[in-house]
C-alpha cells in the first residue's frame, strides 16, 4: 500500500526505461539467429525477465548485466521444457510461435491472470501451419509438440502483435510463404527487426509475408517505451511540463499522440532520429485544457496499452467522452473496462463501463481516494497519475504490480 499526495504542480526530464516489446523481441529473435548480440538500455522488468530465461532454459546464452543483455543462440534448443511464462503474454505468445518454429516439444505456463487470458487465438493460427499446440481449455498451460511447418495465408480475426508474431515466428521455420493479415494494423517491431536480421519478408499495409529464413544476431539499442513515457506525458499535460527523453515514437505505437492531439494536450516532439529501425524522439507536454473526445476500433491498437490512462485524462476533461471498440482490454492483465472504470469512479470520477469500450463525464477534476491495482500494473500507475493530479490524493494498494514493466515507477515519481 502506497500514499499518493496530491500535487500543484509536476515538472522534469525524464529518462524511461527500455521499451517492453522490443526488448521481448531482441532476445527472442537474437536467441533464434546466428551470432551474438548486444542489447542495450534493454527493460528489466518481470515480463521482459521472464523471455529471457525462457530462452536460457532453451539453452541460449543470456546474460543481463544492468540494463544490457547479451544473447547468443544454440543450434539445438533443448527439448521437453517447461517455461514459466509469469505474467507476460508477450513472452507466452511469441514463445509458442517460437518453439513450433523449432520443432522441439515444451509446456508453456504462466501465473494466475495469464492462466486466465484467451490462448486459442495463438493455437489456432499456428495449427493451421502445421503446429501441435495444445491449449487447456483455450488457456495455459500450452503444449507444443514436435511436426513439420508449411506456410499458410492466415487472417486474424483481432489485431494483436502477440498473434501476428507468433505466425511470424512459426513462419520463417515453415515451407513456402507465410502471410498474415490483420484487421487493423497492430504494432510492427517483430516485421522491423526480422528485416534487420536478414529475413525474407514483405509487408503490403495489413498483410506481412514471409519465407523460410535463417537470421543474423542484430546489437539492438532498444528506445524508452512510450507506453511508460505515457505517465509522465500526462502528468505533464494535467500539471504543468514534462519531458520524456528518448522515447520510441514507431507509429504503430503513436496513438496516445493522437489522443493527445483530440483532447487538446500541448506537446511537441524534438530531436527525432532513427536508431536501429526505430523512430525516437524526445516528447515535451505542457499543461493543457482537456476537451471530450471520440476514439473508435481503428484507433484502438496504436494506443491499447495507454487505454486506461486516456480514460483518466476524460475524466480531466469537459464534456462526455466516448471510447468504442476496445473489447481486447477486457482479457489483458485484468479486465481492463472494468477495473479502469472502479478505478475512476473510486477517484470520484463517473465513468461507465461498456461491453467494447467506456463513456467518461468528464468534470475537470477527480477528489482522490483509496484505490486497488488489480495486480495489473498499468491499472496501478494509471492510478498514480490520477491521484497526484486529484484534489485529495490518496492509497494505491498492491502497487508492486508495477514491476511487471517499470521497476522503478515510484522513484522515477518521486512519490
Ligand atoms: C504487445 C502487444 C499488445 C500489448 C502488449 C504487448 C506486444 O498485446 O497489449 O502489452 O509486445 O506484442 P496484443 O498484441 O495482444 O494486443
């Protein structure tokens, strides 16, 4: 349990950690390719830990020091292992994907809420390739067993990376091509970095195609996550000026910009570069008046990690926003629509729950209060956000959460 006073006023720099998706992907994808590699500024959080002794019990060589990783592949992944995936369903659905890819057999497990979270949308695609995977009742526990991959045109039926990668990562161990197309463009870091790897793959928009590749191991400098920036970027606009250095700005990840741009929020970005075909940028917002907005399906993926925290932001605003089209949030960590809404309600907000999605009567301000994270990490520093900028502050129970993508949240705070 953890106090949160309330603050006037919120300004500063703000260095954040490595950005999740990516720093998955650089393990995985090093641990599968020939040579060694050097990840840096790499995020050593719960969820990216957890890949990477996933892949030390394959039998690739990782070895973490700080905040840099270095990963050398084995020509012959170990057989018959169980994984324990924690938390993470990046690191079970991309691994499932991973380990048919390599036709060796493993048991994929994970916590209680990742027990809890939909698997047949991994296992289906990936039997349609040839893969034996076997779920428990459509959840972990997986079993993958050993066959014989052949390419396949696979369309999803929601737009989620962790599927897509998972295809693409059974796809370049199968026969022929593999295509994979999705309803709405989904993060892309695993189509970036197989490119850099050397992997013969297209992408047409929605569609990605790729063919039967060996990789090269790629040193990645991995970028500050948007998603963690998006705290600070928020404190910024609701009490008075940030700066989130760094900050990897792919636009398959922008949509909280978008947000920002109809909510009303101030911000620019500076200094853009490209690092290891990423874009970056440094991300300064000031203090901002917050207006209603509308979000729909086809805003949904760019921003779905950011959800809770822009329905916070309604709640800062004037006027009844409206969010549609979000029905992924209810199997992430927690149920998302639900516990986002308890969240702001508890804060003295009014927001309503709806089956795909939330309307927030923004009235400018939230009073405080005690609140809970659901074990759910972005729920947890969502709430951090809003009690500092609320009029009363307020506890956060079961905060540690947080660890699972930001170990040091609270200290980065100064709360
Ligand atoms: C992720 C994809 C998203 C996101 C998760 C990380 C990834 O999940 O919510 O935090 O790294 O591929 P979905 O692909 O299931 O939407």
């Amino acid at each position: 349990m953890r106090f949160i006073s309330s603050r006037t006023q919120f300004e500063g720099e703000f260095f954040l950690p490595g950005d999740k998706s990516i720093t998955h992907r650089a393990v995985m994808l090093n641990a599968g390719a020939d040579g060694e590699a050097v990840v840096t500024n790499a995020l050593m959080g719960e969820d990216c830990i957890s890949t990477c002794r996933a892949m030390q019990a394959l039998g690739a060589d990782v070895q973490t020091d700080g905040t840099t990783i270095q990963v050398k592949g084995t020509p012959c992944f170990q057989t018959g292992k169980r994984l324990d995936c924690g938390n993470s369903g990046t690191t079970m659905r991309l691994l499932t994907g991973f380990v048919a890819g390599k036709g060796i057999q493993a048991t994929l497990y994970g916590d209680a809420s990742l027990s809890s979270r939909p698997m047949n949308r991994i296992a289906k695609p990936l039997s349609l390739l040839g893969a034996k995977v076997t779920t428990t009742d459509g959840h972990a526990p997986i079993l993958v067993e050993p066959s014989t991959l052949c390419g396949a045109d696979i369309s999803l039926e929601v737009a989620s990376a962790q599927v897509k990668s998972a295809v693409l990562l059974a796809g370049i161990s199968a026969e022929g091509k593999t295509s994979v197309t999705e309803p709405v463009l989904s993060r892309d870091h695993t189509e970036r970095m197989l490119k850099a790897m050397g992997a013969d793959i297209a992408v047409d928009g929605k569609k990605t195609t790729v063919s039967k590749s060996a990789l090269r191991a790629v040193d990645v400098c991995v970028p500050s996550d948007i998603s963690s920036a998006a705290y600070f970027m928020a404190l910024g606009a609701l009490k008075g000026y940030t700066v989130c250095k760094n900050v990897g700005v792919n636009p398959t990840r922008t949509g909280i910009l978008r947000a920002f741009d109809k909510l009303g929020v101030q911000y620019t970005l500076n200094n853009r570069r490209v690092s290891g075909g990423e874009e970056t940028a440094d991300i300064a917002v000031k203090r901002s008046t917050l207006k209603a907005i509308t979000l729909t399906a086809e805003d949904v993926p760019a921003m779905i990690d950011e959800l809770p925290l822009i329905a916070l932001l309604c709640a800062f605003a004037d006027g009844e926003s409206i969010i549609s089209g979000a029905k992924e949030l209810r199997v992430k960590e927690s149920d998302r629509i639900a516990t986002t809404a308890e969240l702001i309600n508890r804060m003295g907000g009014e927001c309503y729950a709806r089956e795909d999605g939330f309307i927030i009567r923004g009235k400018k301000k939230l009073i405080g209060g005690d609140v809970d994270s659901y074990l759910d990490h972005r729920i947890a520093m969502t709430a951090a956000v809003g009690l500092i900028a609320s009029e009363k502050g307020g506890n956060i129970a079961r905060e540690e959460c947080c660890a699972i993508s930001f170990p040091d949240f609270f200290d980065k705070l100064d709360v």
